[in-house]
C-alpha cells in the first residue's frame, strides 16, 4: 500500500488519491496552484473526516486569500457549496474554450502517440493564434477554467474534463511562453502544465526532439544562423513561426539594450514596426515573418561591425552613440566617426569613478569634457548637446565597465 509520495513538479491537474490525509507543503504557491494542491487532503475516506496540512513556509496568508477569491462567501461560506458553484463555472468555461476550437479536431488528442500528440498540441496553438484576438481570449478564459477547476476537483464531473483541461493548459502555455508583454510567470510556472500532460505519454521508447515536432531542425549555437532563420521560415504553422520570432528577436534585442543603447533602440523600433503593420493587416503573416527574418539577418550582420572597425563592443557602442545623427556621418565620414569614439571611451572611462552615476558633480564634468571633444573632431554643432547626452546615457548604461 502507498506510505508516502514526494511530489515535484506533477500530479496537480486531476489527480486524485482519495487516502491521502497529511499533505506537507515546503514550496511556495499561490491561487489556484495552491487550492489544487491543498485538494489532495479533501477527500472523506474511511473514518478519516478531514486532511491535514502541514507547512514550512508562512502561507497562511497565501491560502487565506486564495479561498477567499475562491469562494463566493469570502471565504467563510460552505465548502460543499463553493464547489458545486466552482462545477457550474468550470462547465460554462470548458464550453466557451471548447467553443473556440470549432472545426478542429483535438480530441484526436487523447488517442495519438507521443509524437503525434506534440504535433496536435502544435496545431491546436496555429489555430487559436488564427482567430480574431485568438491569444488573448485563449489566455483569459483558460485561466478562468482553470482557477474554477482548480476548486471543484475531485467533484466527478471535474475529474470526468481533467484531460481536457490539461489539453487547454498545454495549449495556453505554448502561448504564454512566447508573449514578451508583462511580467509574466517564470519558466518554471509555464512549463508546469505542459510537463503534466505529456508525462504519462513521455513514459515510452520512444524519443521525441521537439524541434521536429515543431517543424524546425534542431538549432546550432547561434539561433539567429542563417539555417536556423530558413528553417522558420518553412514552419507549416505561419501563426507559429511568427511567434517564435517575435520572442526571439524580441529577447536577443532585449539583451543587447543591456550594452548599445541606440542599437536596441534602433532594433526594437523596426520589430515593433514590422509587428503593428502586421496587426494593422497591411502585410500579411508570410511578409512580416519574411521582414523579420532580414531584421535577424540585420542584428547578425552587425555582430560583425565592431571587428571589422577595429573596436570593441564598448568602443563601438559609443560609436553608435555619435553615429545617431545623419548629419554627422556625412560631414565627418566613418574613420572620423569611429576615432571619435575611441576617444570619447577613453575619455569617459578615465573620468569615472565607482558612484559617478549619482553624483552631479562628476556627470557636470564629464558632459564638459564630452562636449569639448566633439568639437575638437569637427561634430556638428547643432547636434553637439543631444549627441552629449546620448554618450552619456550609454556610458551609464556600461557604469560597472568604466570603473573596472
């Protein structure tokens, strides 16, 4: 007879082990997450009339909050009642989600093979991104689903829709992953979903690469290669492709707005670009994942620009900074540019100490010293003060560098 489970990551979505009565809990969880959990120790079985939890945490809070948004009483109300409530909420939102898959088959689902089931989960994410504000009203009423299921487990007509709704959370967390907006949830929360669903189906011989599921050649190290930016280019899901691109552009731009502040900007200024023609829907889902496939091959080719200049990152990052302006390239040209640079690095690098970003004194000395070497190399003077404080925006944007 089973003594006792160590759970990780698993058994939440429909799991049922009417006797279980200590439940110890030593993670953190919050809504919904933390109901499913404390259902485990819901069940009467036997003589055994009522669970008990067990905590290390402090989340007394958490859990107080939780039943209250739960329960429709605030939290003081009969249990028995808030779960038939959460039964009929948790019916009409299955309906409604179930409602956005007219004409897909994905019940085919729960019958295929590991791999095919992959490709179905695939399948199901093109089409919800195919619909009219498809995403966003996915997300939201699975949420809803979820949080109302969450509360009427191990009711039988919860346990009899668990697959289900396991299927829409896979579903949603596929959307979620690739949306930059917000905080989000962490990687770990996303991935939660899609592990429980796929579990049982991973436990075969059977290997599975995900990129060919999705359509895509397993990526070398580089993800924005040539041959990777083909292979999403041919993705049958178009709504997919377009996903992936925007996350990863969106990331890799993100990471550079850590180093080169006009780069970033310059880049994520044509994504967004590119993004609001799309939903504008004056091009069309093959001519935005064509635009920002060049907007790929872009931030490539400018990997490539400070070696070929002969800077490095932070020179050349400092070059965009005066590069910024149409005027200056063309009165001073290139060369004059980047020696500009290198001198303003070295400048700024030798004027900086550990706490400059907060003391006045030393910005009002550098801004002087900025401005006299842009005179000194010819920069137009009509430019000269927002050229200034561009320099130094960036050089605080690499502070911890300065002063190494």
């Amino acid at each position: 007879e089973l003594k006792l489970v160590i759970v990780r990551d698993m058994w939440l979505t429909g799991f049922d082990a009417p006797c279980l009565k200590t439940l110890y809990i030593d993670k953190p969880m919050k809504g919904h997450n933390l109901m499913q959990a404390i259902a485990r120790v819901n069940r009467v079985y036997g003589q055994v009339k009522g669970g008990v939890i067990v905590e290390y945490l402090g989340i007394a809070s958490d859990l107080k909050e939780a039943l209250s948004f739960y329960s429709s009483a605030g939290g003081k109300g009969d249990p028995a009642v808030a779960q038939e409530q959460a039964v009929q909420l948790m019916l009409a939102k299955l309906e409604v989600v179930s409602q956005m898959f007219h004409g897909f088959a994905y019940k085919e689902y729960f019958g295929a093979d590991t791999g095919r089931k992959l490709s179905i989960i695939l399948a199901a994410e093109e089409h919800i991104l195919g619909l009219e504000n498809g995403k966003k009203r996915f997300i939201d009423e699975v949420t809803a689903l979820s949080q109302a299921f969450a509360i009427a487990i191990p009711h039988e007509q919860a346990m009899a829709v668990k697959d289900e709704v396991a299927f829409f959370q896979a579903v949603k967390s596929r959307l979620v992953k690739f949306d930059s907006s917000g905080p989000g949830k962490s990687d770990a929360e996303i991935e939660t979903a899609i592990k429980q669903i796929i579990d049982q189906a991973l436990v075969t011989e059977q290997v599975i690469d995900v990129f060919d599921a999705a359509g895509i050649k397993k990526p070398d190290i580089s993800i924005l290669s040539e041959e990777f930016l083909l292979e999403v280019k041919n993705m049958e899901h178009k709504n997919i492709a377009l996903e992936v691109l925007k996350k990863l552009l969106n990331d890799e731009i993100k990471a550079r707005a850590k180093r080169n502040l006009v780069q970033s900007k310059t880049l994520m200024e044509m994504l967004e670009n590119s993004i609001k023609r799309y939903h504008n829907k004056v091009i069309t889902a093959a001519e935005v994942i064509e635009e920002l496939i060049n907007l790929g091959k872009e931030i490539k080719a400018m990997d490539k620009e400070p070696q070929e200049m002969g800077l490095t990152d932070y020179e050349y990052a400092f070059y965009t900074a005066i590069a910024d302006n149409e005027s200056a390239r063309e009165v001073m040209g290139k060369e004059k540019l980047r020696d500009l640079a290198v001198v303003l690095y070295q400048k700024v690098k030798e004027n900086t100490s550990i706490d400059w970003t907060i003391r006045e004194s030393v910005k009002a000395k550098l801004r002087v010293i900025v401005k006299r070497v842009l005179r000194q190399y010819g920069y137009p003077p009509d430019m000269q003060t927002l050229a200034t404080e561009t320099v130094l925006k960036q050089a605080e944007l690499i502070a911890e560098e300065l002063t190494h």
